[in-house]
C-alpha cells in the first residue's frame, strides 16, 4: 500500500506514490479528490501515479483504495467510470465491470450466510470491516451517505474497531449495491473476518510498542540531562558544557518529539478538520510548540530548553493510549474466539454416506452425524437418536442437557453420550452464537452517557484554554514583541495538563497493583472510578456464588448403613464421567460387574452378583415395584435414589455448595450500601435456594443472554451504576454492557478477556476490598485533581503576567506532577474492612 506523502508511516513508501521532492508541475492541478470527487484540503499532500500521471487524492482513504485498485489490475476504473472525478453527484458514478462482478457475489446465499443475519421482519443485517476509516468524520460521512441510500434501514460505524452492522430491505435493494456505495465515497467494505483483523490488531500493537518504547527511552535519557543542566544553572556551569548537553538532548528528544508523539498530531489535525476540539489539541500545540522553542534556544544559543517536558508528557501520554488500545483489541478478539467454537468441518449425510464437508458448506436442511465427543457444527433439530447436549459454553451451566428426536440444539455445543442425526436449520449469521456476537458488539458500541458528556466538556475545556494563550499572545505581542513567545510558551506549559493528566491514572495505577496482589486483577483503567460509584452489583449463580461443582452433602438412609450405601453408589458411578458419578468418585472401592446406563434416567448394574439401580426415584423404584415408594427429602436439591431387588435404600442429596465466601461477601457489599442482585439462566429450585441461604431478595432465574443484557440495560437507564460479575460464555453480553464486570477466575477465556477485572484468587471477599480501595482512589483523585487545578488557579495569572519564566513553569509543572505521585502512593496498602461486618486480615 502507498504510503501519504504527509506523514511518517512506519511502513516503506510504495514505489507508485510520489515523493515531496516531486516539481509542483508534476502533479495535475486540480481541485477535487481523483477517487472520490471531494475537495482536497488545503495542504493536502496525499498522491498516486495513475496512468502515468500524479493524481491528488483528499485524504489515506482514498489513497489506500485507489492503491488497492491498481494493485489489483483494475486501472481501468478510472478510464472507463462515467462522469468526472469533480462531479456532484458522488452517487451517481459508475464502478467498473470487474469490480461490479466481484461485488455482486456477495449477494449469493452461500456468501452472505457467515456475516449476514436474517432480522424477524425479514430484513437482512451485515457485519463488515470498513478501510481507509481515519477519524470520526469518516464515520459520519459513511452513515449519513448510506442512510440516503432507498432500503437502508439502520447504519452504525464503530470508530474504535471500524465496524459497520448494516440493515437494509431486501425488496428495496441489495448488498452489493451498497458495498458500491461504500466505494463512491472513498472506502472499501468486506466481511469481517476474524483472521484478517487479527492481523491488522497485531501490527498496531507493534507500532504502539515501538512508539512507547522510544519515549521511554528518551525520557529517561533526557531526564538525566535536565538534572544536569538545573544543577549547572545553580553553580554556573560553563557555556560549552551547557551547549553540549542542549544538543544531546536535542539529538535524543528529537525521535520522542517527531516520531513517538505523532499520533497526537495526527489526531489534532483531524479534530480540527472536523471542526471537534479534543484534549490532543493543545498537547500537539505544547509538545510542537517546547519542542520547537528548544531547538531555537539551541540553535541560538539563547532562552531556555524544555525537551524534558516534552519527553515525559509524551511518554505518559502513550502509556495512556496503549492501554486504550489494549481494552479495544480484548474486546475485538472476545467475538472472534466466540466463532471458533463451531467446528470446521461436519459430517454431512448423502444417501446414507457420510461425507466429510466444511462446515461453511453446510446448507439449511442438510442431515448431519454427530458422534461423542464432537461440536455441533449449526443451529438444528435432533431428527434420530438421543443423547444429553454439554451446553455449558453458552449457558454457563455445567450439567449435560438430555435431547431427543424433535428437540432443537445450538451449534457450538457438545455432544456427550450418543451419536445423533442433526436436520440443520440455522448456518451462518443467524445462529444462536452469531446472535451472542451481535449482541457483544451492540454493548460495546454504546457510549455511556458519562463519556458522552465527558466529550462534550472536553471540548469547551481545550477551546478555554487555548483562547487564554492566544490572548495573553496577542496582548504581550502588543507591549513586548520580543517576550511575547517566551509569556505564550510559559502559559501553554503552566495550562498543559500534565498534573492533571496524571491525578487520576497514577491513582489508578497504585490502586491497580495493590488489588492485583491481593487477587483482583483490574484490566481496565474505569473500573475503580465505577465501583466507587457502583449502587447494583449484579451476580451469576452458577460457578460465581456457587463454586459451580457438583457435591454429595446429604445421605438419607432407608434399608442400608451410610459406609454401604456409598460403597454400592460410588461402584455404579465408578466407570462414568457425568458431572454427578463425580461427586461419588471419592469413595469408590470397587467397580460394579456389570453396567447399563439409561439415559436421563440412571444407571443399572450388579455389585457381588446383586442388582442395583441408582438415578431417578421413578427409574430406581422400578427395580422393587412391589416395595412402599419413599418420600423425597425436600425439593431444595437434587436426589438420587438408590434400590436393590428388595426395596430402596438410600436417598443421596447433591448440590452445588456456596463459596465459602459467599455469604459474608453479600452481607459486606449489603452494609455498604449496594443493592445485591441475581441473575442466572438456571430455573431449578436451587435458584431460590441459594438466594435465601445468601439473604438476596432480587433474584431472576432462568435468564437467557438477551434477558441478561435487557435487564442491565433498564437499570442503567434508570440512573443505576451497575457491576456485572460472572463466569460463563453467556455472560459475555452482559459482561460488556454493564458499567463494570468482573470475571471469577474459573471462568472461561471469554468470560476473562470480556470483563474489566478477574477475580484471580476466587474469594468473593476481595470484592468487598476492591470497593472499598475504590472509594479512597475516588478521594485521592479528588485530592489530586484539586492540587492540579489550584496549581493551575495560582500560577496561570503569574505566567500571564510574565513573572514566570517559561523553566520555571516547567519546574513548577513537575513538582506539582511529584505531589500527585507522591498522593497516589498512599494507595499502596490495601485499605482494612470494617471490624463491625468483617475480621480484618493480617
């Protein structure tokens, strides 16, 4: 791909792109963009070589693609499209046939069924990857143009991952002429498809390392020459010395400044193109503009050198945004592992022969064989056989499911026990597990109204800022033109945001590593800020206040001692792996002889030439028809019931036991004032049970990923601040939509790399910690955030005023930046639970 001729990619400049060098007579005056038809902003130095000509272009996207086309073959776009480059009407234009042919594929069927979904009124939805996306004003321009389009319904971009989830009627148009659309104006849509994006995740992970690494390296080298040159000014250093050391720094500040710190002045170039003030603004403006001022103080030999602000702003501005970028790739990579649970390839069945097919060619109404041990490949209906389905992958909870002929099944889960005949009856983007996906990317695209707001602000705050400098410019251009620069520079470093900057992530970071060693991992920079102001903390049941195993607690005897019963249970379930026959596996002396399972029901076999039956009280009575039925115990558990040939003999109880923990969590977050919730898609008894033995009195069973995520969102609108905290697969769009989610650590890679924080050691208590360092984090930042702003009150007027030199502002910016470390370091010890509700620990 070409490489813009204005900025510094980090890959090397394609052979057809121009070089600056070009003589302005070499490129054809024009002025509209050659690809799109837009108007080339002024400064614009993005070109191609097309047809032997240098061709303007307005801005990467359109680059990138008309590099695309060439390097494709398919220059003849451009010498056979109707109309011209600068014609109004950008819809009207005319692709060429072979794009035209390639485009309409994707209106096959067998094209659109792993990225298109079928909505209930019959409308299609697609989920594709955009390129050339550069800034917000690219998205607004795709949804508005495709929203004019006749037949589109709904069109969402995600700036973050440049998603688009396009809705369009079938009736009304069609997909290809849509992806044409995207191609009018300059962009390229295709699929998503889960490899490619990792690819494009990786490369910019690597140049965000690349990028950090050269300002740290810088800032600590820098560094080293500042404290010199401070010193030197205290003790009269010699001129020569105070040179070299300026042309050092400016030697190792110089990559810092140009290339590490690029992306901040790509996005305030883009900001302002879109007429959106952001943050980036004034911090391009303060690291140009020290930057700058350095290397004519050391040219000059004249002024004061500031190149270790501007390697240490830079630097913890990278660490800023790396972060960010890390949250945005888990996230991206949670969908992407979610689709890899369906399987390859599938069993397909022709006349009675098995044919070994890729999944991807299965067809609604396909047969397929799915043996033991083997995902289903689609969404279908059991046709022959039977057997019990592990669905713990999406439902989170971890007993087999016994189907039968007629019973539908979701592609993704396991079959256990028996070969079944599957009739398919969703492929594509319309399973259940693209469905999950859906929904993963529709929680994550919604904004917060915090952040909304927070944008909006922002704004108002830079423009502030930057009308101050301009000002105070203006009027000591007026009265002293030769210390106008030096007062505008002293003010922009005096409003940089440095202590502002770092008051709430050193806060974050401290209170970060403290909960990690204590076992609650944070892998997201908001999730202190939201538990200090969290008033729900929603749970999962199973695996999360349960510890999600199967155990033996009771063991009602009828016609045999305790030891013999559990001898007699423990040899029939000895050769089984069901989740039940484990519980039994601890007190196994012998097998049984001989063994018959019976599926959903129990098992029958004989031990010391006795029959036995275990399983269901209707199952293992039959074995005694003529002895009296026993009562169940009660209904809060699950029982088995084992019976000989001469009558019952025990009751076995099993339940999922509580986490140690569990009870004493509740009541710690119920004291402090958050209202306790549960959530779970079991509707077995032991829903209630476990709400009572914990004291939650809102409790809602039998809840699918859909009724989850609902029922977060209507508290959210409610002005509630909600912690999700879970384990399964199917908690994963809940996972996303709450303000802040928790993961146990048991609980699956999905789960883990979705939630905002891990419960590492699994003691619920260590969120009663997590809550609690929360709120002193949110009193240090308040502490912090005020030290900076009163910093800022009391020096500002100074600067302004020209009382302050532009190093001593850069001295006063650091010390305030120490007393902000300085006041973070206080959450370096885990803050002790109240003696009245919990014991404290050593």
């Amino acid at each position: 791909m070409a490489t813009p001729l204005s900025s510094a990619s980090d890959s090397s400049t394609s052979d057809s792109a121009l070089r600056r060098d070009t003589p302005p007579d070499a490129i054809e005056q024009v002025s509209s963009c050659f690809h799109c038809g837009l108007d080339v902003p002024p400064g614009s130095d993005y070109a191609l070589q097309i047809d032997g000509q240098a061709r303007e272009l307005c801005c990467p996207g359109c680059l990138a693609v008309a590099q695309t086309i060439i390097d494709s073959g398919l220059d003849g776009y451009y010498r056979h499209r109707s109309g011209t480059p600068g014609g109004a009407d950008i819809a009207g234009r005319a692709l060429p046939d072979v794009l035209t042919q390639e485009l309409a594929l994707y209106d096959l069927p067998s094209m659109q069924q792993a990225f298109v979904s079928t909505l209930d009124d019959g409308s299609r939805e697609a989920s594709l990857v955009i390129e050339g996306i550069t800034c917000a004003a690219c998205t607004w321009l795709l949804e508005h143009h495709l929203q004019r389009q006749p037949g589109v319904q709904r069109v969402s971009v995600n700036l973050s991952n440049h998603r688009m989830r396009l809705c369009w009627d079938t009736a009304s148009t069609s997909l290809s002429l849509l992806l044409g659309q995207i191609y009018r104006i300059g962009y390229q849509g295709h699929p998503y498809h889960p490899d490619k994006e990792e690819q494009l995740l990786e490369r910019e992970k690597k140049r965000a390392i690349r990028r950090l690494g050269v300002a740290g390296v810088g800032m600590m080298q820098v560094m080293m020459y500042a404290i010199a040159l401070y010193a030197g000014a205290l003790q009269d250093m010699e001129p020569q010395f105070v040179s070299f050391i300026r042309w050092a720094s400016l030697i190792v500040a110089s990559p810092v400044a140009l290339y590490a710190a690029l992306p901040f002045y790509q996005a305030a170039l883009r900001d302002l193109r879109s007429r959106h003030l952001s943050m980036d603004v004034p911090v391009s403006i303060a690291v140009l503009g020290a930057y700058c001022a350095s290397v004519w103080a050391t040219l000059t030999r004249s002024g004061e050198v500031y190149f270790d602000s501007v390697t240490m702003f830079t630097f913890f501005l990278l660490i800023g945004r790396y972060l960010e970028m890390q949250a945005r790739h888990r996230t991206g990579r949670a969908g992407n592992a979610l689709l890899n649970l369906l399987p390859n390839s599938a069993l397909r069945l022709v006349d009675g022969e098995e044919l070994l097919v890729p999944a991807s060619e299965l067809r609604v109404g396909d047969r397929v064989l799915v043996k033991p041990g083997q995902s289903l490949p689609a969404d279908g209906i059991i046709r022959r056989g039977h057997s019990s389905i592990d669905e713990s992958a999406l439902t989170g909870e971890y007993l087999p499911i016994r189907h039968g002929e007629g019973d539908a099944v979701v592609g993704g889960t396991l079959n256990v026990e028996n070969p079944i005949e599957l009739e398919i009856s969703q492929v594509g983007g319309d399973t259940q597990l693209s469905a999950i996906v859906r929904l993963l990317d529709r929680a994550q695209s919604e904004k917060p109204a915090s952040a909304r707001l927070a944008d909006r602000i922002s704004s108002y705050f830079v423009a502030a800022v930057l009308l101050t400098a301009s000002l105070v410019g203006l009027i000591w251009w007026q009265l002293d033109p030769a210390n106008a620069f030096w007062i505008t520079l002293a003010v922009l470093v005096v409003t940089c945001p440095c202590a502002l900057s770092l008051a709430t992530p050193t806060a974050l970071t401290t209170a970060t590593g403290t909960l990690r060693q204590h076992g609650l991992l944070i892998t997201r920079g908001h999730v202190l800020e939201n538990l200090a102001r969290a008033s729900h903390i929603v749970f999962d049941k199973t695996g999360t206040l349960t510890q999600g195993n199967l155990s033996l607690h009771s063991v009602t005897c009828l016609g045999a001692r305790r030891d013999q019963a559990l001898r007699l249970a423990a040899a029939l379930e000895a050769h089984s792996e069901h989740p039940i026959a484990k519980a039994f596996h601890p007190f196994i002396d012998k097998p049984a002889e001989t063994l018959e399972s019976h599926l959903g029901l129990g098992l029958e076999g004989r031990v010391d030439g006795t029959p036995y039956r275990i399983g269901t009280a209707d199952f293992a009575a039959a074995l005694c028809p003529h002895a009296p039925r026993p009562t169940l115990p009660d209904n809060q558990s699950q029982w088995l019931l084992l019976c000989s040939t001469e009558g019952p003999l025990a009751w076995f109880g099993l339940d999922d036991q509580l986490r140690p923990q569990a009870l004493e969590c509740i009541r710690s977050l119920q004291a402090l004032g958050l209202q306790v919730e549960m959530l779970s898609g079991d509707s077995s008894p032991a829903v209630q049970h476990v709400s009572q033995s914990l004291g939650i009195d809102r409790v809602h069973g039998g809840m699918s990923p859909e009724n989850k995520l609902a029922h977060i969102n209507a508290l959210q609108r409610d002005g509630a601040q909600v912690v999700m905290v879970g384990d399964g697969i199917n908690d994963i769009p809940v996972l996303a939509g709450a303000q802040t989610s928790i993961a146990m650590g048991s609980a699956t890679d999905l789960a883990k790399t979705c939630a905002d924080a891990v419960l590492m050691s699994g003691d619920l208590n260590r969120l009663v910690d997590g809550i609690l360092l929360a709120r002193k984090t949110r009193s240090i930042i308040r502490q912090n955030l005020g030290w900076a702003l009163l910093y800022n009150l009391l020096a500002l007027p100074l600067a302004a005023s020209g009382l302050v030199a532009p190093y001593m502002a850069a001295i006063g910016m650091s010390a305030s930046s120490l007393v902000v470390v300085g006041n973070a370091l206080r959450l370096s010890r885990r803050v002790r639970r109240p003696n009245t509700k919990l014991k404290a620990e050593s």
